[in-house]
C-alpha cells in the first residue's frame, strides 16, 4: 500500500462527528450541493461536521457559508 493511500485511510479512521454553530449571512441562498446536515434559525445555523478536530469542523462550516453566493 502506497504512502498517499495509508495516510488517507488513517484521515478517515479518525475523522468524528461535530456539531458547530456557524452566523449565516444575510444574503446566504441555497444553490446546488449542501455537504452538511444543517439547521438554521434566525441568523445562526447548526452544522453537521465530519473533521478530526472541533477547529476543523468549525473552519469547514465557516467557509462553507462563506464561499457560498
């Protein structure tokens, strides 16, 4: 097994399950995939992270909402 796929297989093996709570922009819209379990109230939006770390989860979201248009 190559260096590339070990590595891999480890990320997944230790990714869990983090629910972040991220703002959601006011000019926020739903267009295509959305790769999280979410749900949102008002102005916040609790999100369904798979990550390694509570950090990651929440810089996942956060771009996510972010990037969005």
């Amino acid at each position: 097994m190559t260096n590339t796929i070990k590595q891999v297989l480890d990320r997944i093996k230790g990714l869990q399950q983090f629910v972040v709570q991220v703002p959601v922009p006011e000019e926020f819209r739903f267009t295509g995939a959305v790769p999280f379990d979410m749900e949102i109230a008002g102005s916040v939006a609790m999100v369904t992270v798979w990550a390694l770390t509570q950090e990651e989860a929440q810089t996942r979201a956060e771009e996510f909402f972010q990037n969005s248009p």
